[in-house]
C-alpha cells in the first residue's frame, strides 16, 4: 500500500519574505510617514560626525577646539532635550519637530560659512539643541499612533532606520568632504528640510486632546503633568539612571575605544573595521532580533541586555587583534539591539499619556548627559588607571544595570487602557472624530 508523502514546506525564501511581511505589516500609515521622515533626516546627519576633522584639517583649528566645540555641541543637547519635551506636550508634536527642524537647518547652513572661532562655537551649542530637539516629539508621536502591542517592532524599526542612514550618510560624507566641507553643510541643511517637508505635509497633529479623566492614563491629570511630576516618578527615574548607565558604556565605542586600539598599535583604519561590525549586525539583526523578543518579558530583555552590553565592552581587555576587537563589539552590539526597542518601550509605558513629551525629554536628557560627559570619564579612567581598568568598569556597570533592571521590573504596571483608544481614533480619524479628522489629513 503506498505511503503518503507529505507536502513539502514553504522554502526559505518564502519564509524569509513572510516573516519580511509580518515585520512591517499592520502599522499605522503615518507610522510609516514617521519612518521616513527619521531615514532622511538620518541620511543628512553628516556635520556631527565629521565636524572634529573639519576643524582641525579644514580650518586649522587645535585639537583641543574641536573638543571644545564638540563639548558644547552635546551641551546644547543637554540644555534642548528636557525643553523640547516640555513643547511637545504644550504646543503638540508636529509644531515641536517643524520648530527643531528648521532651526536645524539654518544653523547648519550658517556653521558652513562662519570663520570666526567664537562664532563657530556659539553656532555649534545652537545646532546641537535644535537636532536633539525633535526627539522627544518624535518618540511620542510613535507611541500616539502606535498600538501597545506593536510598539516594541515600531521602535525597532525607527532605530533601524537610524543605522541605516547613518551607515548610508557616514560614508556618502567622506565622498562628498573631498568636494569641500561646505557641501556638508548645505548638504545636512537640505535633507533636514526635505525631512520638515514630510512633516509638514504627511504628518497630522497627535496630541491627545485634554477631555481624558484625572488617571485616565494610568497617571496624574493632563493639567497636573509636570517637570516635577517627572521627577518624583521614582520608577521612571530609576529606569532614566539605568539608561544612563548603559548610555555611558555605548559611549565608549566612540571615544575610549579607538584610543585603547591606538595604544595596542592597531591603525584607525583596523578601528574603522572594527566599528563597522556595530552598523552591519544592527541593520542585518536589528529586525529579525525584534521578531523574537516582541512579545517577551521586558525585565528579562532589559537584564540581559545589560550584561551583555556590560561584559562585551569587558572583552575588549582581552583583545589582542582586531577578530578579537570585533568580536567584543559583536557582543555588545547585541545588547544594543535588544535594548534599544525594549527600553523606548518601557519608557512610553511608564509615561502618562498626557505627559510623554516631559518624559521622553528626561529621557532624552541621559542620553545628552552621556554623550557630553562619557569622553571625560573614559579619557580620565585610560589616562590615571589605564585601558584594562576601564573594560572591567564597564562590567562591572553592565552588571549593576542588570541587577537594577531586574528589581525594578519584578511588577510593571499593566497596559495602559486610554492610550488603545487613543491609538484607535489615531487610525480611524474620521469615525472617532468626524470633520476634524478630515481637516488633520488635508
């Protein structure tokens, strides 16, 4: 009697294109509008990254300028993120990004054609508020239009759109500096405005209206949001100094690193290499990672993420060639990715609806902080301890990060019931709104 042979299953490329599919699929149009706006704004992300090397090769200028202007660049950071999440949440998301946006784009044209040493300095503190400033509108815009449960893969997918233009725009600004400095500038002035553009046409306001009840949002009334509300948020502060402390360590991959790799005699080209296996895994893992945490405990992807971003900088001790440099980076790249959706998450999920804009500006505000003060830190710990002192602190903060995340998140609080019917009228303007949702789309 003969055997019946089983159907064969679907083949890899057919199961690679269904999982593309579910990836992307059932997100909010103007999530997409959002995503698009982040890939352009990051393919003009040019003057940040070489702006050292244009002043010390271009203009001349000492090394320790350029750390100065650098310096105060990540002060504007600082000084913008807490102010641009109060904005989002009084004049709404899209005027805070419009507001940012231009002004970025004028102030980078401007620091094209300035040669005055000062000038270029104060400009510089001003091009670093106005790029930082849209992120808090940005950040909570996603989570306006974005259901609880497909937050995880929409932040996910933003980050990837981050590394992707920045590995696109890192290496299309080398190409372009050969032609003069200049076309940097215009260059990041022009994408920045095409990025307003999407803004300004594809992008209604999302800014909950202020008719939910007092707790409605799992918090204080929209009236009672404030930076002090913020503050005596304990959790959520606790969460922002966690992510302080990881910030501190991805920090190093830009400023500690390439030193140490100078003092074991590797060139910057071996570092370039080297740095490069970060931007690869994320935009070859970022989204099949996602795939696989969406839907797990952030407590444990937050602790695992932490030991792994703390004991991969750890192995940098350990290398002695650039496999083992890039090996290292590979660890701790993960952690990165695994990280970076699941915290932006929790963040949305600890925050009022009525106050994201103030909480993702504190949060937003650890990430400046890290940036303007890790340079400091891991340059003193090289200088007074040496290079190995410095990976076995980062394990050792990788761990107490873990150990935080792990008691602070035994019991999170449930979803938030306001934001699903927000999200709701979010996708269905017209039927939750009538006429006003027609007008926001025209």
């Amino acid at each position: 009697m003969p055997t019946s042979i089983p159907p064969p299953g679907p083949t890899l490329p057919a199961r690679l294109r269904r999982a593309a599919v579910e990836s992307v699929s059932g997100l909010p149009r103007q999530f997409w509008w959002l995503w698009t706006s982040t890939l352009i704004n990051r393919l003009g992300a040019f003057v940040a990254t070489f702006l050292a090397l244009y002043l010390t090769v271009e203009r001349g200028y000492s090394a320790s300028y350029a750390g100065l202007v650098g310096a105060l660049y990540g002060l504007g950071g600082v000084l913008s993120s807490v102010g641009a999440g109060v904005l989002t949440d009084r004049l709404g998301r899209r005027p805070t990004m419009l507001i940012a946006q231009l002004s970025t784009a004028a102030s980078v044209a401007l620091l094209g054609f300035l040669t005055d040493p000062v000038a270029i300095a104060a400009v510089a503190c001003v091009v670093g508020m106005a790029s930082n400033a849209s992120r808090p509108a940005v950040q909570a815009m996603m989570a306006d239009i974005v259901a609880p449960e497909d937050r995880v893969r929409a932040f996910s997918l933003n980050y990837w759109a981050i590394n992707l233009g920045f590995a696109i725009s890192s290496t299309a600004a080398g190409l372009i500096a050969q032609h003069g400095y200049l076309a940097l500038f215009l260059g990041e002035s022009t994408l920045v405005l095409a990025c307003a553009l999407v803004v300004f046409r594809k992008l209604p306001e999302t800014r909950p209206g202020t008719d939910a009840p007092a707790g409605a949002a799992g918090g204080p009334a929209p009236g009672a949001v404030s930076l002090r509300t913020v503050l005596r948020d304990g959790r959520f502060m606790t969460v922002v100094g966690l992510n302080l402390l990881l910030a501190l360590l991805f920090q190093q991959a830009y400023v500690s690193m390439p030193v140490s790799m100078g003092q074991d005699g590797f060139s910057s080209a071996d570092f370039g290499m080297v740095i490069a296996v970060n931007g690869i895994l994320i935009v070859l893992l970022q989204i099949p990672v996602t795939r696989f945490i969406e839907h797990r405990s952030p407590a444990m992807l937050l602790v695992g993420s932490a030991l792994l971003a703390g004991y991969g900088f750890g192995l940098t001790a350990l290398a002695g060639s650039v496999a083992m440099y890039a090996v290292a980076v590979a660890v701790w790249t993960l952690g990165e990715i695994i990280n970076s959706p699941t915290q932006m998450s929790l963040v949305i999920r600890l925050s009022p609806v009525h106050g994201r804009g103030r909480y993702q500006g504190m949060y937003a505000l650890s990430w400046s902080i890290a940036s303007l003060t890790a340079p400091l830190l891991g340059g003193t710990v090289i200088d007074h301890y040496g290079a190995d002192a410095l990976w076995a602190g980062c394990a050792a903060v990788g761990t107490v990060a873990a150990v935080g995340y792990g008691l602070l998140l035994r019991r999170l609080p449930g979803p938030d019931p306001h934001t699903a019917r927000h999200v709701s009228a979010a996708r269905h303007p017209v039927a939750a709104e009538g006429g006003a949702g027609r007008r926001a789309r025209s």
